[in-house]
C-alpha cells in the first residue's frame, strides 16, 4: 500500500477524532497503532494480519517505553512541582507585588505588574496556562475593583499569562527539545530575548491604551514611598535567586537543565519552610497537583512519540520535503507557510497536540533548508503562543474567563486582546527576521 497515503489520511483521522473531542493523546495512539498495523498486515500485497502483530506491538510499546524513561524528561515534574511549591510559599505573587509598587504612579501600573508578574510567574513555572490562571486570580479582581476597563484588566493577563511558553523554563521547549534532539539548554537561553521583547511590547500596548483613553485606567492617587519600594523589592529575592539558578546555571555550565530544576524545586521547598510560608500539607498538594498535571503531559508524549514512528514508517515526510523542494519555494514564502499553518490550527488545538502533531512534518523541511532548530524552535514557540489568545479557542482567554465568571463576557475579553496580537505578530517577524536575537546567548555558552 501507498504509505504516503496512509500517511495523509491518518493526518486527517487525527484531526477528526480531535473535532469530535477525542483526547490527542488517545487520538495520536490509535491512529498510529491503527496504522502500523495496515502497513505490515499489507505488506506482502495480500492481507496477513498475523504478521502484523509482532512489529506493530513492539514500535507501539518499544516507542512509549523509551520516551517515559527519557532522562530529559524528567525535569518536566521537576519545573511543574517548582510552579505549585513556589505559588504556595508565595513566591511568585511577591513579583506582582513588587511591580504593583514600582509602577504604581505609571499610566495603567497595575496592568503592567499584572504583565511584570506573569514574566516573573513563567520565569519560574514554565506553564502559560497556569501562569494566566493564578496570575489571573490575584490580577484581574484587583484591576477590576479600581475600576479598569473591563477589556484592559482581562486581556492584560490573558496576553502575560503567554509568557510561560518563551520564557524559560517552558514545558514547551522541553517538548521540543526531546522530539527534535535539540539541547533543551540552549532553547531555554534562546526564549529570554524574545521573551523579554515580547514583555516589553505588551507593557508598550498598555501605556499606549492608556494614554488615549485614560478613563480606562484611573490614576494612582495613594503615596509611595522609596523605602516601600525597596522593601518590596527585597522581599521579591526568593524568584530573583530561582531565576538565577536556572538562566546562571545553565548559561554558566554549573548545572543542566535538569540538575537547575532539581536545586531549584529544593531551594524553593527550604525558603518557603524558614519563611514559614509553607506546610507539609502544601507541600503534598503541590506532589500531587504535579502527579496529574505530569501524568497528563506524559500520556500525550507517549502518544506522540508513537504517531512520530508512524509517519517516520509512512514515508510521507521525504515525500513533502520533495515536493516542496521540487516547487521551489524560497525560504521566506516557506516560513509564511508554516507561520500560516500554525496559526490556523492554534484557533481550535491545544499548544502541546499541534506540535507533537506538526513536528513529524516540519523538522525534515527545516532541516532541508538548513535553518537553525534552535531558532526555528523559538518561532514555533512564539506561533503556539499566539494561538493561546487567537479566537475561537484561545485558552488562557478562556482560563480568564472562567476566573471573572459572568462579570466579563468573553467577547469583550477577545476584543481587548486584538491590540496584543497586533504586537506578537511583530515580534513574531522580528524574530523570524533576526535569528540573532534567538541565537546570540545560547551560542555564546
């Protein structure tokens, strides 16, 4: 049989079962093991089914086996433990607060905090959702009580919670790294530049937005003083040292991505039993919020990893990259493609199932045109980013959303979050324009 076509039409069966809401995990799993089976029953020309069971069952078991049992992916629980252990001993939220002082008297200060203290929540958890989530909590009831736009309080967050995804450490980039054999090292250095732009160009929005509608953000009439802003600063130094020992570290070949993770996760654990900010029944929940969550990311990994020996079977990856390489197209016109790909399935998918179900095709194209992985890694991190705000599926706004209940309706939410997509699609080409920005620290180690 025509692995091409099985190829293609198993693409089609994924999204398929994704429509009817199939979970990727289960959908990328049964399709591959579905399949695998077609090609070695049909191998001989007629069909033998008894000689299909054999290979299907040992690429299916072989395939997830070797993944769970992935060094690198070990430091996925590590960083996910590290989020709920440092929320708990209050960690992340002194950010907020220490932005909320500083930019207190600054044109819409509290939405910028807000965008400040998801750079600083994502520079330690690593999850976008999570990040909007708690940042969404402690933010968005605040913005709203003082009376901010509606628009500006949700969209503010649901735009920072993105951070988590370029900013290191990122369970993306991690997910990455291991399907692509890239050093997750150098991706988590390559995020920090375009994450810190990208940081920068939501504060711009904000102060902009603000400055032509000041009724959107009243003005902070209390007073400030300095010795409030650098007690609120020196009670930040908890996030500063974490961020430190990941970004320091590994830039400075102290530790490896998973070693940062591990020193990371017990620092945070020590400061906050001293501080007395943490229990032992804190430090449980956060174990076994972190079983769930990891179990969750493993299953669609395992699933993926399984559907990448698939295709890899099929042939239909060389057979893209021929015709692609046949049609001539320049680098340019392939990275608006790709671009164009990724944005219209990050309307309806989760970040995690459109790369696991991306990957398989585009790394062989990437790699024919000799482009970087590193940095084509930052701009598939950026594009999966976007689609975490892009209607109709944007699910840190729907995260928001669930956070506010019925005081905002998600329309106005979306309608708040158009400015912020307007500077991620620049930032997004600014990236795409300049390697350099991704590549100059990590090539640098």
């Amino acid at each position: 049989m025509d692995g091409t076509l099985i190829g293609l039409v198993a693409f089609g069966s994924v999204l398929f079962l994704l429509a009817l809401r199939v979970p990727i995990a289960f959908a990328l799993a049964a399709i591959a093991t579905i399949g695998t089976f077609v090609i070695f029953a049909f191998r001989t020309g007629t069909f033998a089914p008894e000689r299909a069971i054999r290979p299907t069952s040992s690429l299916v078991f072989s395939n997830s086996f070797d993944l769970i049992h992935s060094y690198d992916l070990s430091m996925i629980p590590l960083f996910v433990a590290l989020g709920h252990i440092a929320y708990r001993a209050d960690i992340t939220t002194k950010i907020y607060h220490a932005a909320r002082v500083w930019l207190a008297k600054v044109p819409g200060g509290v939405a910028m905090a807000s965008v400040v203290g998801c750079g600083g929540f994502s520079a330690i958890t690593g999850s976008s959702i999570a990040c909007a989530s708690t940042m969404g909590r402690i933010c968005t009831p605040e913005m709203l009580s003082v009376g901010y736009d509606k628009r500006l309080a949700t969209a503010s967050v649901a735009a920072g919670g993105t951070l988590g995804s370029l900013i290191p450490p990122s369970v993306l980039f991690i997910i990455y790294g291991i399907f692509t054999e890239t050093s997750i090292s150098q991706l988590f250095l390559a995020g920090i530049l375009p994450g810190i732009v990208s940081l920068l160009g939501f504060l711009l929005v904000i102060f902009i937005w603000v400055k032509r509608d000041p009724s959107a953000a009243p003005a902070f009439t209390g007073t400030i003083t300095m010795a409030d802003r650098g007690r609120a600063a020196l009670e930040s130094w908890p996030a500063v040292l974490l961020f430190a020992i990941i970004v320091g570290g590994i830039y400075g070949g102290i530790f490896t991505a998973t070693e940062a993770a591990a020193v990371c996760v017990s620092a945070a654990i020590v400061i906050g039993l001293v501080q007395r900010k943490l229990t032992l029944r804190a430090i449980w929940e956060s174990l076994r919020e972190t079983c769930i969550q990891t179990t969750s990311i493993f299953l669609i990994a395992a699933g993926a990893k399984i559907f990448v020996a698939f295709i890899a079977l099929t042939g239909v990856a060389p057979d893209i990259v021929e015709a692609v390489t046949a049609a001539e197209l320049s680098p340019v016109l392939l990275m608006a493609a790709i671009a164009a790909i990724y944005l219209l399935l990050g309307m309806f998918l989760d970040p995690i199932g459109i790369m696991v179900l991306t990957l398989p095709l585009m790394i062989p194209l990437i790699e024919t045109y000799g482009f970087d992985l590193i940095w084509f890694g930052v701009v598939v991190i950026k594009l999966l980013e976007i689609g975490l705000i892009t209607p109709p599926v944007g699910l840190n706004v729907f995260v928001i959303a669930g956070v506010v209940g019925r005081d905002v309706p998600i329309d106005r939410i979306f309608a708040g979050i158009a400015r912020f997509l307007s500077v991620d699609v620049l930032v997004l080409i600014l990236i795409m324009a300049v390697p350099a920005l991704s590549l100059v620290i990590p090539y640098s180690m």
